[in-house]
C-alpha cells in the first residue's frame, strides 16, 4: 500500500473519521515529550539533625 492509496480512502472518509485520523497520524508523527523535572537533590541529614529540626519546629522539648 503506498501513500496515494492511503490518501483515496482517507479523502472518502467522513469529516469526523478524517480529524480522527488526522489527530492519530499527528500523535504518531510528533509525539508529545514530557519534560522530566530534575530531582531536587536533599540536603544530607543526619536522624539527630532531623530530630532536632522537628524539636525546634514544632516546639517539643
């Protein structure tokens, strides 16, 4: 099957077929690209500086 073929049966589709179609070949041809979102590295901790850190912030003595 070659392209001219593809585009004769196309051509006879329906309005609503043919945005289907066009919607699928685009998604197909450019494929969205999800940016990936760089980690926010965590600072180093210790238990103790974590413990101390929730003490301080929520005031427990």
């Amino acid at each position: 099957m070659d392209a001219n073929v593809v585009y004769s049966v196309a051509k006879a589709l329906p309005k609503e077929e043919l945005d289907r179609l066009y919607r699928m070949l685009k998604s197909e041809l450019y494929p969205v690209k999800k940016e990936s979102k760089a980690k926010e590295i965590a600072p180093d901790f210790t238990d103790e500086d974590a413990l101390e850190y929730l003490f301080k912030t929520l005031k427990i003595e």
